[in-house]
C-alpha cells in the first residue's frame, strides 16, 4: 500500500462510484479526453500493476490515487528525490493562491478548503447581476430581507456566509453544488442532481458566473505549467467529496436523505 496523506484518508471510505470521476482527472483531465483515451502524459496511475488489476473498482488502490495527486503537485525531479509527491496541503495551498487565499499556519486543511470555496463565491457573486443575485438568494432559500432591487453583492454574500458557517448540513450541502459546478465546467463531468427542481434552478444561475471565474483562471494556468491543469480540479474534486461524505454522515432528516440519494455520477 501506498503511503498516504492523512488529509485524504477518507477516501477509503467512498465507494469506487465516488472515486470515478478523480480517477478521470488525474489520468485524462477531462471526461472528452477519457473518451478518446488521451492520457495524460505525466501520470503513472493507469500503468500500476494494482490498478490494471482491479480497474474499475477504484476503491481497492484509492492510496495510489490519493499518492498520484500529491505527486502533481510536486517538481518531477523534487518527487524523484524525495521517492514522493508534496503533501496534500501544500497542493490545496497552492491552488488556493491562484483564487487568490492565502494560506495561514491557524487554519485546518478543511477550513482552507472552505476558505477557497467561499472566495469563489464571492468572485462569483460579484459578477452576477442583481437579478442573478436575487434568483440565487431564492434558490438556495436564504433568510435576508432584501428585494430584487436591494440584493446587493455584499448582502448575498453576508447571507451565504451566515448559511455557510452555522455548519451541519447546510453547508456541507453548498460547498458540494459549488464544488462541482467548478469540476464539471473544467472537466466536463460531474454529479448529477437528478430530481432536486431548487438545486437544478441553482446551478444554472450560478453557472454562467463561476465559468467566467474558470476561464480567467484557466488562462493564468496555461503559463503557470501543466499541473495544475491537474491539481486545480483535483483538489475541488477532493473538496466535494469530503463534503459529501460528511453530508452522508450529517444526514438525519428524510429530506436530506432524498437530497444525498438524488446524487449520481454523469
């Protein structure tokens, strides 16, 4: 078994269903790609003896995927003398910078991870119109005592924030339609929220605007290097999931029960 970083253990935990879409990640990047059998041409995952083995069932070398990502994060020659990839962390940190959060020595791994989540709300709020703002507010049922015409940036973004750090469900809940609103616009592939008509109306107002953010992103990218055409959804991808598992666990009411067995992957 791989070593592997204490901040992705809980990837034994999800079903080999739950793990497809990092495995097109890390191997082709994009759904297209997988498609066409394109591989990327810096990853080593598809060759690993264990995985040619038990491919499909990626639960059974979730190690070596959790090991693959930390070595996209790191210079291949540092990887080659370390016998190993970054950590995890420093992955998160670094794709964390492009959206521009700092990381800080205070915050948990997971607290960056919301910390970049809520950036990008934040971004994205800020190019939506006040229409978009008001839908968005309405979709996603927000206590803020505003109208079409007074749903200002910073009242959306007070309001999600509220929703946001009161914990439990709710956010969990949010941070996964961000997540993969991000993941699907690079990727092509995603969850699907199949008989959920608030959440369907939420994604598709909220879509146009994080796309744009994506682009931009996508472009600094593009001079950056290769990698982090890798890392930058892979690490979204690693926020949905832990939300989704902690939403999995959270989950007491039949609601929100209906709300987690409504998701699947494309």
């Amino acid at each position: 078994m791989a070593i592997i970083d204490t901040n992705l253990l809980f990837l034994k935990e999800l079903e080999s269903e739950d793990l497809d879409n990092l495995y097109t990640i890390l191997v082709y990047g994009n759904k297209d790609d997988r498609y066409n059998n394109n591989k990327n041409l810096m990853e080593g995952l598809s060759d690993n003896t264990k995985v040619k083995l038990y491919y499909p069932d990626h639960k059974k070398y979730y190690d070596l995927m959790a090991s693959e990502l930390c070595e996209f994060g790191g210079n291949s020659i540092c990887n080659w003398f370390r016998g190993r990839g970054v950590p995890y962390r420093e992955v998160l940190s670094n794709v964390s910078s492009k959206f521009g959060v700092k990381d800080q020595d205070n915050l948990t791994t997971e607290e960056l991870e919301n910390a970049l989540i809520l950036e990008t709300v934040k971004k994205t709020i800020d190019k939506m119109s006040e229409s978009e703002r008001f839908e968005m507010a309405k979709s996603l049922n927000l206590n803020i005592n505003i109208n079409i015409n007074t749903c200002t940036a910073e009242a959306l973004y007070a309001a999600f924030m509220v929703a946001f750090k009161l914990g439990g469900f709710k956010s969990y809940q949010l941070t996964v339609i961000i997540a993969n609103i991000i993941v699907k616009a690079i990727t092509g592939a995603g969850l699907s929220l199949a008989g959920n008509a608030m959440l369907t109306k939420f994604m598709s107002i909220i879509t146009g605007p994080i796309g744009w953010i994506v682009t931009g992103i996508w472009t600094a990218v593009d001079i950056a290097g290769p990698a982090y055409r890798i890392t930058i959804p892979a690490v979204f991808e690693i926020i949905l999931l832990r939300n989704k598992h902690l939403a999995t666990i959270k989950a007491d009411g039949k609601d929100q029960n209906d709300w987690i067995n409504s998701i699947h992957n494309d």
